[in-house]
C-alpha cells in the first residue's frame, strides 16, 4: 500500500515535471521562431570604415584579426602603388624608408611592364589601415580593411567594435562572412 | 542593402590594364570562419550527452574517481579547446538582450545551452554545476582543502549570485555590456589571455579557491542561481544511505564544498518557523523594498549617461532633426527608468526571500542534504566510511 502511493506520487511529479520541460522548451522555440536568426560574425563596414587604425591596438588578439584584404579586381596593378610606397618616398625599392607598410607585409611582383602584383601577407599584417587609407585616397580603394574570420574569435561583446568611434563594425550573417564590393569580384 | 552602399568606395581611377602575358587576375583570399567546419548544432547535443553522463555517474555510479575523469574532460574539451565558450552562464546575457531586443538574432543552439541544464536541474538537480561546467570543473581541481567561513557571512555571501544574475540580465537586456563575458575570472586561463589586471583577480581567486572550495559557484556564479531555484522541483537530490547505517561520523558534512549537507538537530522547537524572527522580518520588508527602489533609481542615473541615444542628443548641434534625437533620448531615459526600479525591486524581494528562509528552523533527524546547494560533485560518496563498500 505504501509503496503503491508512494510509485502514484513520484508518477505524477514526473508528469508535473515533464510538462514544465515541455513549457521552457516551446518557450525557448517561440523565442527563436520569432525572429530572422542566423549564425552571427563581426565584420567591418567599408563604408563607415575611416581606416583610423584603432583595430590594430584594440582587438584582443595580438596581432589583431583585423587584416588588410586586397581586392585583385579592383587594382590597377600600377608601378608606383599609393598604398606601397611612402608619399616622400627616397627610391622606388623595397628599403624601409620608403614603404608605406610597417612590417612589410605588401609583398611586390612584376608581372608586365609597367605592372606589379601586390599580395598581402596575413601573417605580417597587423591592420593598421595606412595602405586602405593612402589606397582609397590616391588609387582604386582596392586595399580595404576586413576581419580575417579565421582568426576572430567571435567574442560576445567585441572589444574593437565597442570602441571604434564610427561604429563600422556590424554583425553580419555567417554564411557570407565578408563585406566586399561584390561587382568587382 | 550594405553591399550595394560598398560600391561607392571602390572608384576606378587607374583602369584595369590588358596584360600581354597570360596572367590571370588571382581571387581575394577569404578564409572562412573557424567555427563553421563543426555544424553549431552539435553543441547542446554534446551538453545533452555530458549532462547524461553526470547524471549516470552521480546517481548509479556513485563514483568520484568516474566523475573526476569527466571533469577532466569537460575542462580539457569546454574549456581549452572551445576556449570556454560553450558557456550556459553566458547564455544568459544573449537569452535576456534577445527578448529586450526583437532584432538581435539567436540561434536555436544558443537557445538551447540555456534551456538543457535548467531542464536538467528540474528532473536531477544541479548536476551542470558536477561536471558538465568547465569553470565548476576547473575549480573542482584546483581545490586543496576546504575551510569554512563564519556561517553569517557566508549566508551574505550567498545572495551574490542573485545579484550578480540581476545586473547581469540588467545590463545585458539594455545592451549596455556582457559583464559576466568581460568579469569572468576564470575564462582568462583557458584562453591563456589575460585583459589589463585581469591577471591578478584571477590569481586571488584561485588562492581563496585553494583554501575554500568553489568560491565563484558558491559566491558568483549567476546562472547557479537560475538552477538553484529551478532545483526546487527536483525530487531528491544525492541519497547518501543516510537512515541506519549512520554513524555522525561528520566526514561528509566537512567536505561538502557548499555547505549542502544539514547536520541533525536534536534540539525540539514547537513550530517549524521562528515567529519571532519572521514577525522582524515582515517589519523590516518594507524598508528594503523602499532601499532596493532608490538604489535602482541611482543606478538609473549613472546607466542613462551611458545611453548612445541619450549620447548622441546630448552632443548634437541645433538642426532639423534635433526633435527626433530628443524623442529617441526621452524614451530611452523612460525604458532604462522602468527596467532599473523593476531591478531595485528584484534585489530587495532577494533580500526578504533570503531572510524568511533563514526563519525557517530545520527538525531533521539524520543528515540530510540541501538539494538547492548540492552542487553534484560526489565527494561525499567518496568519504563516507559506509558508502565505501558499496562503490563500484
């Protein structure tokens, strides 16, 4: 007798139980159903993006996941590389002084008289934005800053996007991870 | 939208050039992101099996050598190697700014890591905290011995995870910031990062950890405090064979890292509550509900400011769309108004709550344990001398 109750009550505890689960879950679906969900990323607005360089100190990753993206498409292959050389440049070659990039991670190639190929090494960038800035300025905006989402970790509030002054970092959708001006690609 | 706006940067000032070799323009390089090679899906059914392992584990078992190899696990794949961001405590800011935020997207994934271990908590109490947590597990092993703080301060203490869950919930549902994302004490070790004075937090409270088992479960934790009232429904929490085979040897008592195990109290009372210490409570209530609404309302003050709407109207020149920006101001003043004296309210109905729990005077006769603070770890199992022969 006192084990029959004792099965009853646990029985229905179990169904009490069962149905609050129940409850919660559709809750947590109806949260879900009522909005567009998509797996997230953060990405860099280009058009809000004023090139300030505040990524390379901000992001906590060092270096930082911002990286400089070159848009082969959109470049003009041209000899003098506005986004390579320094403005006052001394010499058209690959001394120091002369290069805009800070840890030399523009690499040059000749290809055809008078054009060059420039790579971008992602290991040396540190996304300063002074090849994008100088580019943009003087040449076809070809080098534009993005973040290497294959180093970004995702972080739930992002440092760099909290900070930056123009609010040109968004959360984009997963499945298209990168804004670049798509008609040149 | 976005990428029809992107053109306008690109500007063709130098024309694509003909070359006379045959060198084809390479692709841009884009490396996709890391996380997307492993469906995310597959995170709350990997939650689901743990959590059922835990559960086998405590409950059949009965096994701390078992549970401690799980925890090792749980710390080595949650923790180093997710970098411990299959986090439910986290959750909880993305589960409250969803439901402040129509727009913020969720994932159904997301959604579940929330939900798995509270249902979880109704059917078998709070095994997440055992082994599924990799910051629970990471204490569990950086524990050395387990000295008790005076019992007053430790029933302060343990109203900390009641607020840390409402400021988290308030900061979070007015998209201010993930404070318990940038507060974590823990995730800088399994990242290997530390922030600016970070590491020095860190190295305290793993020293008090040393001394006194799960400070940040006991004392922090804001999602512990979710599954310590979801626990409420669960139907018994971990049955030491307590009745006859007793000896009050206290072993289990001692090593309790929450305190969850309740001694006998021989000493007979007539009720099962204090009235005398009720009827002060009932007195004092409105008081603490008068305190919490002008705590709430000061806060309010200080969390307005940091409105970028309230911002951007206070920095704005005189033009046409002055009034817009004013409109946006005063509702976002109203919104973070209301939300601040709802959480005045929540943190003094914490209070009263805790204190008419303490009225309550236990007449137990064996040891019994607290399923709202058995935390799962089956260190118990492992020093009671009865339950030795028993193991498996």
């Amino acid at each position: 007798m006192m084990n029959q109750n004792n099965n009853t009550i646990s029985r229905r505890n179990f169904f009490r139980k069962l149905i609050g689960s129940i409850i919660l879950l559709c809750s947590g679906v109806l949260l879900w159903k009522k909005r567009e969900t998509y797996q997230t990323v953060w990405q860099i607005d280009p058009n809000k993006c004023q090139n300030c360089g505040d990524c390379a100190v901000n992001c906590v990753m060092t270096p930082s996941a911002v990286k400089c993206f070159h848009l082969y498409a959109t470049c003009g292959f041209c000899d003098f590389c506005s986004g390579y050389y320094q403005n006052n440049y001394i010499e058209r070659n690959s001394a120091a002084e002369n290069l805009r990039c800070p840890t030399n991670a523009i690499k040059r190639q000749f290809i055809d008289d008078p054009y060059f190929e420039y790579k971008i090494d992602q290991n040396l960038c540190i996304g300063c934005g002074r090849c994008a800035e100088a580019c943009q300025a003087f040449g076809n905006g070809s080098l534009i800053l993005q973040i290497n989402q294959d180093i970004c970790k995702q972080c739930n509030v992002c440092n760099i996007a909290t900070l930056c002054k123009y609010d040109a970092i968004i959360k984009i959708d997963a499945k298209s991870p990168y804004l670049l001006p798509e008609k040149y690609l | 939208m976005i990428i029809n706006n992107i053109i306008n940067i690109a500007e063709f000032r130098f024309p694509k050039p003909d070359f006379s070799t045959n060198y084809e323009i390479p692709p841009t390089p884009l490396p996709s992101p890391e996380f997307m090679n492993v469906p995310e899906i597959y995170n709350p059914i990997i939650l689901c099996i743990i959590l059922a392992l835990t559960a086998f584990i405590f409950y059949k078992l009965r096994s701390r050598k078992i549970q401690i190899f799980l925890i090792f696990l749980v710390v080595i794949v949650f923790g180093f190697i997710k970098n411990g961001c299959l986090c439910s405590i986290g959750s909880i800011q993305t589960i409250s700014l969803a439901i402040a935020d129509k727009t913020y997207p969720v994932t159904i994934s997301q959604i579940l890591i929330f939900l798995i271990p509270i249902i979880a908590a109704i059917f078998w109490g709070r095994i997440f905290c055992g082994a599924a947590c990799p910051i629970g597990g990471i204490q569990d092993i950086l524990n050395y011995k387990n000295f008790r703080i005076p019992k007053p301060l430790h029933e302060l203490l343990t109203l900390g995870p009641f607020f840390c869950l409402g400021f988290a919930v308030l900061y979070a549902a007015l998209n201010i910031d993930f404070i318990i994302c940038s507060h974590d004490p823990y995730v800088g070790i399994f990242r290997m990062t530390f922030a600016k004075g970070a590491f020095i937090a860190t190295l305290i409270i793993i020293l008090i950890g040393l001394v006194n088992a799960r400070p940040y479960c006991k004392y922090m934790c804001p999602y512990g405090a979710i599954l310590k009232v979801f626990s409420i429904f669960s139907s018994k929490p971990a049955d030491i064979p307590i009745d006859k085979d007793c000896i009050n040897c206290d072993f289990c008592k001692d090593v309790c890292p929450t305190n969850a195990i309740i001694p006998p109290n021989t000493k007979f009372e007539k009720h099962n509550i204090s009235i005398n210490r009720l009827k002060i409570c009932l007195a004092i209530s409105p008081g603490i509900i008068a305190i919490g609404l002008i705590f709430g309302l000061h806060i309010g003050k200080g969390l307005i400011l940091k409105n970028p709407d309230v911002i951007l109207f206070n920095n704005a020149l005189p033009n046409n769309n002055i009034q817009i920006l004013m409109n946006n101001a005063i509702n976002a003043e109203k919104k973070i108004k209301i939300a601040t004296m709802i959480f005045g309210l929540y943190l003094a109905a914490v209070i009263i709550i805790k204190l008419i729990s303490l009225c309550k005077v236990r007449q137990n006769t064996t040891y019994i344990i607290d399923k709202l603070n058995c935390v799962c770890c089956s260190r118990c199992y492992k020093l009671c001398p009865k339950n030795q022969t028993k193991k498996v």
